[in-house]
C-alpha cells in the first residue's frame, strides 16, 4: 500500500471513530434530555398539587 492510500484510510478510520462517537455522545444527549423532561414534568406536577392543596387551606 503506497503512503498516501495508507494515510487516506487512517484518516477514514478516523473520520469513522469520530462519527460513532458523536453518535454515542448524540445517545447520552438524548437520554438526559428525557430525564430532564421527565423531572422537569415531576416537578411541575407537584408543585401544581401542591398550589391547589394550599388554595385549599386557604379556603377553609
């Protein structure tokens, strides 16, 4: 294999490494963002519970 075909594929092995790990980076992204989403609608269910409850003893 001449130098220059040699130096093409291990930038081509490179470029592959680099394109699989943003895909798994990509991966790990996606999953916070559901478990952010998920928190986040947790909190805000309980903190609108939490509002009616006080109108409640409010209203008492």
């Amino acid at each position: 294999m001449s130098i220059a075909r040699c130096l093409s594929f291990r930038r081509f092995q490179t470029n592959v490494h680099l394109c699989h790990y943003r895909k798994e980076e990509q991966k790990k992204l996606n999953k916070m963002n559901l478990t952010f989403f998920f928190v986040n609608r947790t909190l805000k269910l309980v903190y609108e519970s939490n509002i009616q409850q006080f109108k409640k003893l409010l209203n008492q």
